[in-house]
C-alpha cells in the first residue's frame, strides 16, 4: 500500500480526495498498488466531512511519517508551498501538484531536487486543468523537434470573451456574472491582465526548449481593455478575439507573449469557447496537434493531479524524465515581433492615419465617431511610433 497526503483542501485539495476515492478501483489497477490518503493538510477543521480523521495541522506529521511516499500540493501559492515541496523532494517523497506559481517560479530547482533524491516532481495539472499536455511534450512528442506552442490557457478569460461576442454583453457584466458563478476570483486580475496564462505559456516554453523560461520575461496584456466595439470590427472582419499565449523558436532564440488576438473564425482556436481551453503544439514532423478541454475545474484539475499520483504511484524509486534545465533560454526582444494591427483612432484622424500607416485596409464597423483599420506587418517597435504620432484608441493584433 502506498500512502498519500494532500496538502491543502480546498477546491482542488477536496477533488484530488473525491477522485482517489470514487475511481479507487480503477485507480488502484492502474497504480499496480493500493492507494490510500493517510493525511490531509490543513488550517481548518472540517466537521462533518466524510475525511475529518485525516485532517492534520502540522505539516512535520506528514513530513516525519517514514510510510509516506507521495504527496500532492494543492494549496497555491509560493509559501509555503514552496518550503513544503522542497521538504519532502529531500526526503525522497515524490510531488504532485497543481500550482502553477510555483512551477513558474521554481520548477527547474525542484526538478533537479527531486532527481538528486530518486524521487520526482510532477505537475499535469499546472497548465490545462484537466488538458494533458506535460506528458504528451515528455513522452508521446519525443521524436518531435517542436518550435511552437499556441494555446488558450485561462478558462475565465475565455468565458469572458465567449460571452461578450454571443451575448453583447459588457466586460464588466460579464465580469461580475462570472464571479457569482465561481469561475473568477473576487480578486479577478490574476485571470484578466493575462499573469496566469503568463506563468502556464512559460512552463510550456520551458518544456519546448528544455531550459528555463522565465515568466517574468513573457511579454504581457490581459483582456480589461477589450470592449463590445472590438467585437463588432471583429464580426465585420469574420474574427473572433482569444487571449493567447504564444511561444516559439526563432535560430535558437524564444519569443514569447500573452495577448487578445483576433483570429479567423475558421481556425481551430476560434471554435475553443466558454471556460474550455486548447493548446496548439507544432512538431517539424507531425505539423499541427491540438489538445482540448477543460483548463480548469475542482474535478478536471484534481483529475490531472490524481493521474501524476498514479505515475508516481508506479515510479517509486525511480526517477520520470522530465527535460527542464536550470539554464535561462535565449529570448527575442519582443519590439522584433511583426504582425498585422488591427486600429481604432478618432475619424477625424482618417487622413493622417492613411499617411502613417501604409496600405490599411479600412474596417467599417459602423461605430460612430472613429475609424478602424488593419495595418500591413510591421515590428512592434514600428508600431509603436506610428501610433504614438498618430494617437490611437486601442489595437488588437492579428493571427493568421
């Protein structure tokens, strides 16, 4: 019997308990061995809970506990998840987790730990929820040199931008009804200014280049200055608006970004809708592969944490490749990137706008007072300059 402890029980915590005792038997088969939670960390005490005997409050339990072989964090968070984590890796205790702050910011480190102790550090569940990605990019891609990920990585982003274009609602209606639903935070600006797809498109890339991207330096925009406006240049374009996080490989060196796009509505991502994710890796052998489903969730997530547990489960004693050196990856400035620019400026600015950027092609939305354009590719940098004469409204760029 391998016994397990789950650190934290919240949302995800209490779903990693609800799967391992609902599928036990599957599970079980699965592992090779019997699984069972010995303890579940927390501040709190939970009466009345089907588990409140395994609720403990001093992580050293766990810790000092020499039949403990696998645990799963699931609080978020750096502290102190990161102490605890880094705790049970020296101890030889394998790691499953879905916090993808700390896999952002350490990941490499806990790596290298894990190996030094013939353990391992496992983290499906820190990018898609409920999306296998990280093994099919450590084991089903390995014949595969992959030079780009594309994804939507947030689902309440994606919820977001779903509900404005079908509903004509606004940003902050829509906003506040996905609060009330659970799938934003009170606190929404992780989701909204783009950080957690930030944090998930850098694990990504780091898995790309097998060394360490940091989140810190993806380039990043959320969607808060997305309005109804956007969407109706959108609809005349035959265009939807994603939040994208995109990563890919240029003569050895990485762009990375997190922005809305407006993409074809006959591209795959365009049909990615509601608090559903998809991730796009591209191989110089297979093209094109699409993983789709649910990016987040109690059960999605706590699925994908559990899957680890079982992996884990089958490895005990020896060590899972994972290909993520400590090394920083060479990047791109991102003022190199070209696109196309989708523009919305004054309409008494129609003429110097047709003198600063050339070859526009006009989008008539029928939004009074203001012109909207596409421009020809150009750097960011150019971009830039041309819109700080000319004075814009906003700009979305374009994907192809």
């Amino acid at each position: 019997m391998i016994q397990v402890a789950v650190l934290g029980y919240g949302t995800v915590g209490s779903g990693v308990v609800e799967v391992i005792e609902k599928n036990k038997e599957e599970i079980n088969k699965r592992a090779a061995e019997e699984l069972n939670i010995k303890y579940i960390l927390d501040l709190r005490d939970f009466p009345g809970d089907p588990y409140e005997d395994k609720v403990i409050h001093d992580f050293n339990t766990i810790i000092e506990d020499p039949d403990i072989k696998i645990i799963c964090e699931t609080m978020g968070g750096l502290k102190p998840a990161y102490e605890f984590t880094k705790q049970a890796l020296l101890k030889g205790i394998s790691v499953c987790t879905s916090n993808k702050e700390l896999v952002a910011a350490h990941g490499p480190e806990l790596i290298r730990i894990a190996k030094e102790n013939t353990c391992n550090y496992l983290f499906e569940a820190s990018v898609g929820g409920g999306i296998p990605i990280i093994r099919p990019l450590n084991y089903s891609l390995t014949a595969e040199k992959i030079d780009s990920i594309m994804g939507i990585l947030n689902g309440t982003t994606n919820y977001i931008l779903t509900k404005m274009e079908r509903e004509n609602a606004s940003f902050e209606d829509v906003l506040k009804e996905a609060q009330d639903k659970g799938y934003a935070e009170r606190n929404p600006e992780a989701d909204i200014e783009g950080h957690d797809a930030c944090r998930k498109i850098a694990i990504l890339s780091s898995l790309m280049a097998e060394k360490t991207m940091r989140y810190e330096n993806v380039y990043t925009e959320g969607i808060s200055k997305i309005t109804l406006d956007d969407f109706k240049y959108a609809a005349k374009m035959e265009r939807t608006i994603k939040l994208l996080g995109i990563s890919r490989e240029e003569n050895g060196k990485y762009f990375a970004m997190v922005a809305p796009f407006l993409i074809p509505k006959t591209h795959p991502m365009a049909m990615v809708n509601g608090v559903f994710n998809a991730i796009f890796v591209h191989g110089n052998m297979l093209d094109d592969s699409m993983y789709y489903g649910r990016g987040a969730g109690k059960l999605p997530t706590a699925s994908a944490v559990v899957s680890d547990v079982v992996d884990a489960a089958r490895h005990v004693g020896k060590i899972i490749k994972c290909f993520w050196d400590e090394e920083e990856v060479a990047m791109k400035d991102i003022k190199t990137a070209e696109f196309k620019y989708f523009v919305r400026c004054d309409g008494s600015l129609h003429e110097e706008a047709l003198g600063f950027f050339e070859q526009v092609s006009i989008v008539d939305a029928n939004v009074s007072g203001e012109i909207g354009f596409v421009t020809a590719p150009m750097s960011e940098e150019e971009f830039e300059k041309k819109a700080a004469k000319l004075g814009i409204i906003s700009r979305i760029r374009l994907m192809d």
